[in-house]
C-alpha cells in the first residue's frame, strides 16, 4: 500500500457565521461526503487527511456555509504545507 489515510474531526460541535462572527445563530444541518485531503509524504508514502464536510446555517445572516479549515483553503485538494515550495 503506497497511501496512508487519517481520518479527523473538529473539536468544536458548530463554527462561528463568515458573515456575523456569531455561533449564537449557527446550527449544523447535516454533512455531504468526506473530503479528502492531500498532505506531506510520511514515512515516503502519499499521505490523505479525511475530513468530515460539514453544513451550516445561519439564521441571522440566512446564509448556509460549509465548515472551514485552517490548514486547507476552500475548493483546494491540498494542504498549505504541500503547496509550500519543497528548496
């Protein structure tokens, strides 16, 4: 097997609006399917974070967004460290 496959999960129940900042307002409704990550090589084998791709909704701002990642952006296949150019 040349991948390795991690499989995480946020901490937090619910992620504060883009729009308001608030979670006051914020509930969960529901997920789509994992996302599946690119990260840094381990141990010289390919290596995959699978996040879970969580819905939102805000009542205040009536805008539903998708949980974000501080370590991948949206619509990106890969982390920020696997983008950073290997010297």
């Amino acid at each position: 097997m040349n991948e390795i496959h991690l499989e995480t999960a946020p901490t937090a129940y619910k992620q504060a609006c883009p729009i308001c900042y608030s979670e006051a307002f914020v509930k969960r409704n529901g997920s789509n399917n994992p996302r599946k990550i690119r990260h840094l090589a381990v141990f010289g084998k390919k290596s995959y974070l699978c996040v879970p791709s969580i819905r939102m909704v805000c009542s205040c701002c009536q805008i539903g967004f998708v949980w974000t990642y501080g370590f991948v952006g949206p619509k990106r296949s890969g982390t920020t460290a696997f983008f950073v150019p290997k010297v």
